[in-house]
C-alpha cells in the first residue's frame, strides 16, 4: 500500500541525508520524495511516498521522530489531504502532430511552456493519475524527455 507522509525539518545542513539514510538503512523504498523551503525559512517540508504495510508505515514514522532535526510527521490517509505532481514531458511533433497533441494538452488543462520546430515541451500538473493518463496519451507521439516532481502534499484541515 502507498503512503503519503509530510515531514517538517529545521532547515539544515545534512538533514535530508539523514531521513535517506533512515530509509535506506532499514531497507525501506522512497518512492518519490519532494523538499523545499516553507512560508518560515528556518524549516522546509518533506513529502515522501512509500510503500508498506501499516505496521512498516508506523515504524517509519516512530524513527523519523526520533531524528533530531525533525519538527513533525505527519502520515496522511487517504482523503485527509490535497495533492499535486508536477511533469514536463517533451513529445515529438510534426506538422500533421502538432495540432493534436496541442488540443490534448488544452483537454487536459497543460501548459505548453516551449515550441521547437520539432517537439513540444508541456507542463502538466494534477493528481496522480491525471499525470499518468496524460503521459500515457503522449506516448503514442513520442515522448523524447520527461521530468517529474513526484507528489506534493498538504492537509485539508
């Protein structure tokens, strides 16, 4: 089962080292993993997705409150949260192509954010598996990068 857990860090030197340490030292797999900087600029927020059982959820929760740099942990169940991803996805295009994947991508409600003769580059942001479907309709096009942010998360409450 996937879990979302957002964990709040004092904004320091060799932090994020130390939660990937704590991962990985226990055998536990990171699936995505997203930092950056707060509204206060002493602390940043990590979002981390993984894989695991309740029991193993729990065990990761209890050691990253244990590492010293760490504010708060937070495991979100599903519904108690809002999420969003962010991709950019070059796809191949050509003169016939290019009509097309421009009218997926406004479907879609994306953003082309660069035009080259021969490929447009696309920002897509949505939940999961509006990221997917849309990767997974480029596809057919030619997808010649792409880069994802991996989940983003906050609570609702």
């Amino acid at each position: 089962m996937r879990h979302t857990i957002s964990v709040l860090v004092e904004n320091r030197f060799g932090v994020l080292t130390r939660v990937a340490g704590l991962f990985s030292g226990r055998g536990y797999n990171i699936d995505s993993l997203n930092v950056a900087p707060t509204q206060d600029a002493t602390a940043s927020r990590m979002t981390i997705v993984t894989r695991g059982d309740d029991a193993t959820l729990e065990q990761i929760v209890k050691q990253l409150q244990k590492l010293p740099d760490v504010i708060e942990v937070r495991d979100f169940r599903e519904g108690e949260f809002v999420d969003r991803e962010l991709v950019l996805v070059k796809v191949r295009v050509d003169s016939t192509s290019r009509a097309e994947v421009m009218q997926i991508t406004d479907i879609f409600r994306a953003k082309i954010v660069d035009v080259q003769p021969q490929s447009l580059t696309i920002e897509v942001t949505g939940d999961e598996s509006k990221v997917e479907k849309f990767i997974e309709l480029m596809k057919a096009f030619g997808i010649l990068d792409l880069t994802r942010t991996g989940r983003v998360a906050m609570p609702r409450n």
